[in-house]
C-alpha cells in the first residue's frame, strides 16, 4: 500500500493509520494531507491512531510534521485514541508531539476542533453535520 | 495487525479498510462491529473500502457478512468509496454486495444512513454533531 486513504467529513479531514509508516508512506501522507487541505478547505485533521502498538521518533517527527504543515494551512491537528501505553512511551522517549493537540477518541477530538474553530466558517460548508438532528 | 480500528461517530461506527482482510483479520472485524454495535448502539456502519484496488468474493462476502450482521442488531452498513475499477470487477464477478448500500464517499454515506434511520433515537445520544453549528 502506498497511500494512506484520507476521509472527508465536513470542515475535518480524518486519517486512520493503521500500519507502521515507512518512508515513502509518511512522505505520501504529509503531501496527500496538504494537498486535500488546500482542495477542500478542510479546518482540522484527525489522525487517528488507535490501532498503533508502538509510536517511535520516526513517527512523532512524522506526526509532528503535519501539525505544522496544517497549521501554516490554517487546520488544527489532533491526535486520537493513543493507547496508554503509547502514551507512557512517549513520555519515556522524551517526544512531546508538539503542535498537535490530542484526544481519548475521535468524537472528543471532533469536539475539539469544533471547539477551536467555532462556527465562524458556516457558509464554506456543504457538511451533513449542519443538518444532522 | 490483528483488528481494523473501529471509530464511533456519534450514532454511527466507521471502519476504513486499508489492507486486503485474510481470514483471522476478517472473522476479528466481524466480532468486534457487532460487539461496538451491541455497546454503543450505533445505528449504521460505514465501512471505507477507498484504499482497496481489489475487491474479491472472499472480501465480498465479508462485506455482505458485515451486512447481515449488522442488520439482525439493527443497524444499517454502506460501503463508500469504491474506486470505479472495483465497482467494475464485482460486476464481473457476479458479486452484488447484497445487504450493503453503497455510497461515493464518507459523507453521502453518513447522508443516506441520516435519511434512513431519521431522527428517532436522538434521545439515546451522546453525539456531538448534534451540537454542530
């Protein structure tokens, strides 16, 4: 597999990693990742990373990355469902995953984001959530 | 990798399937939706399938399987996007996907499962995107 897939929902881009990334991977993802940022005018990414056993430096430079790479695109970046274990071996690396926020799951990190950004974009959306009752 | 993430969205589960399923991984994703379905009460599941150039009777069956399933727990399934060469393939096959509902993408999926499932059940909700502005 070379590409990550990256979900649209609403004003929010989601990505599930679900493999070790190796390089070309990671390289795919930060570029595809900014790429629908630009197209779709997305606010905030999500990446998911709950079925992630292990996160090393690689891949909190990679995390890292595109939180920053969003942020001069003008998205958020939050990190969900880190298990507690990844989370104590982070701390242990001495990786702080800086410029990205974090969150248990992906409902809470959707909060989040929608906390962060407010609704000061309605008019852009073509989202369902608008209608969603 | 054992188990597909499986990501609560408010009344609905989504599963992004990145890799082609062998046997274990397949029969783990069968128990574990029907489990979330069980605990969370979804009402519908989305299963992404952007990432597969391939979608062969063994993966079409899982997917008619993950229909069955879900629908006995009352909850609706929608495969979304499918590239257009596996759309052809199943064709060929003779495969029809029966029980799933199909849609292009993430979010005319979460449309169509919001038009048929309605608004019944906004009382057992935890759901964010009801607060959505």
């Amino acid at each position: 597999m070379d590409r990550i897939p990256i979900l649209r929902m609403g004003h929010f881009l989601l990505v599930t990693i679900q493999i070790d990334l190796y390089d070309r991977l990671a390289t795919n993802l930060e570029s595809d990742l900014v790429q629908m940022v630009n197209k779709t005018g997305a606010r905030g990414v999500l990446i998911d990373i709950s079925a992630l056993s292990i996160v090393d430096s690689f891949m909190g430079r990679i995390l890292g990355n595109i939180g920053s790479m969003s942020k001069i695109m003008d998205a958020e970046t939050v990190v969900v469902g880190m298990q507690p274990a990844v989370a104590i071996t982070l701390i242990e690396l001495g990786l702080e995953l800086k410029g990205v926020h974090t969150a248990l799951n992906v409902e809470r990190g959707m909060q989040l984001l929608k906390e962060r950004i407010g609704s000061d974009d309605e008019d852009e959306s073509e989202a369902d959530e608008d209608s969603f009752e």
